[in-house]
C-alpha cells in the first residue's frame, strides 16, 4: 500500500497523494506536474541566484503554481512555496523533515501545508508553503529570535531556552500563550532529537492585524538520524544540551511560569503520542534501518519523560 506523499498515510490504488491533501497545500486536488531531475535544479538555482556554491548547506528555491494551477514554476523571488532539494551529502533529509513535521502537526504544533515531490530521476524534494505569504497577497513581517534579542546570525547558537522566554515575554502580545507553545516546541525538538533548533529557526510573526506571536514551526529534523554523533540540543535547557531529564523540563516549565498539572499534562501528551508517531514513522519515506532508528530514539526520550 503506498503514504501519500504529504500527509504520509496510506492512499487508495496507490495513489501519490490524498485529493484533500493536495488541495490543503496547493489549492487544487491534483498536485502540479514538476517533471524535473534534481541535477536540473542545481543548475536551475545557479542560474537564478547568478552565482551559487553547493556546500553542506541546504539551498532553498523560492516555487510558485502556474496560473491555470496545472505545474510548479521556479521563480527569482516573490514565490509562495519554499523547496528543498535533496542532498547527495544528507541522503533522504527532505523524508526526515517531511516526517519530522508531520510529527510536530500530530502533537498539535502548528505548522505551514508541506509535503514531499518525487522528481524524475526518483528522488524527493521537500517542499512548504510560506507562512508569511497569506491568501489575499503581500507579505507578513517575520523576525528570527536573532533579530529580536539584537545579536548576529552568527550568534545563532549563542543563546538558550530562557532566553527565547524572555523575548517572548518582551515581544509577544500574549506572552502567556505563546511560551506554552514555545515549550511545546522545545519539548518536541528534543523528543525527536533535533539538535539544530537555534535561534534563527524561531522566528516572531507579525499577523495582518498587527498582533505579534510565534511563527508556525519550520525546519524540524531529526538531526542524529543525519549525524549520528549529535546527541546535543542547540539551545540549552535549564543549563543542559544534553542528559535532558524530566525534571529538567519541569523546572524548565516553572521558568515559563506554567502550573505543575499543565506541564505534567504536556509531558504526558508527548509520551502519549509515541504509538501514533511509530505508526507514522513506519509509513514514511525513510529507508527501513532509518525506520527503525527514529522510533527508537523517540521511545527512549518518552522512557525519559516517564521518569525512567
């Protein structure tokens, strides 16, 4: 039985992807052709960016749907979707993001529409569509945590979990709200072994009506799944990247000034999730030892929590 290509669930006839899934992110119940291979969008970001150097950073090409809504079009700027091609030094990181968010939605994270695009030599592109470009046109305000504490984005590793409180606290127009979000992200993150949540992966929003909050949540990965040896948070908790405990996060939670049953309820939320999370990890694009290993590294961070 074959997962559709965005939700990551199993589809009918084997089908790429679910028609309301398709529609969530493009706005149409077929998705767009992309007939292209990923050697092709290579050269077709270097000839759009004039001069582009292929390192072990990820490059990101600004997509948009074509008028009559039947193809995905590469554009210069001004695009709504943001694609990831794959990487021949990071095999199969487009599936681990796709899956990675998939997981953030399911613990009620909020998230932009994203999905996966099988290109014509075989291999899938991650592709999202932009939360700062809403239905009726131009563009939202969005400033990264670096921006608002007033550091460089070479400082981006620089800072903490408290200290992502404190801006929002400072910046946010319910704080209140936005840090149990914020701790639910964290949370998240670390549950899943994400080592590169830093600074400029959190970012403030600025809605049409001028209310500030936290973005919805963008380039999660299971960063050990990548590299092996990263068993570190990028931002500490409680003084920690590393050896998390569940007391770490209760204190962590007292320092939000969440009350001890809400974060005891957060904690059990995501200890519950774990028989839906390897349901969703086993349907999911990864290669089967990849499979195998994110769920269990998941179960050992849900023992954690249990306080085991």
């Amino acid at each position: 039985m074959a997962s559709c290509g965005i939700c990551l669930k199993p589809t009918a006839d084997a089908a790429d992807y679910h028609p309301q899934c398709a529609m969530r992110l493009f706005g149409t119940r077929r998705v767009p052709h992309f007939d292209v291979e990923m050697a092709e969008l290579y050269a077709q970001a270097a000839r759009l960016a004039g001069k582009m150097s292929i390192s072990g950073v990820q490059i990101k090409l600004s997509m948009k749907v074509s008028e009559d809504q039947s193809r995905l079009e590469l554009v210069s700027a001004g695009g709504r979707y943001i694609l990831k091609p794959p990487q021949a030094v990071f095999p199969n990181l487009a599936e681990n993001e796709s899956l990675t968010m998939r997981i953030a939605d399911m613990v009620g994270i909020e998230i932009s529409p994203h999905g996966l695009l099988r290109l014509k030599d075989g291999s899938m592109a991650y592709i999202i569509k932009r939360f700062d470009r809403p239905e009726g046109g131009g563009k939202l305000q969005v400033e990264d945590f670096c921006q608002l504490a007033g550091i460089s984005a070479a400082e981006k590793y620089t800072g903490s979990a408290e200290l992502c409180v404190r801006l929002l606290r400072q910046f946010a127009d319910e704080p209140l709200i936005e840090i149990r979000k914020l701790f639910r992200l964290m949370l998240l993150s670390w549950w899943v072994c994400n080592g590169d949540l830093h600074l400029k992966n959190l970012s403030m929003l600025t809605l049409g009506d001028g209310r500030h909050q936290l973005s919805p949540a963008y380039d999660l990965v299971n960063t050990r799944l990548v590299i092996p040896d990263d068993y570190a948070l990028s931002l500490p908790v409680c003084g920690k990247k590393d050896s998390i405990t569940r007391r770490t996060w209760l204190d962590f939670a007292k320092y939000c000034d969440l009350p001890v049953k809400a974060a005891e309820s957060l904690l059990s939320a995501q200890t519950d999730a774990l028989g839906a999370a390897t349901d969703l990890i086993q349907q999911s694009f990864l290669l089967p030892a990849q499979k195998n290993q994110y769920a269990q590294m998941i179960k050992e961070h849900t023992r954690v929590l249990q306080g085991h």
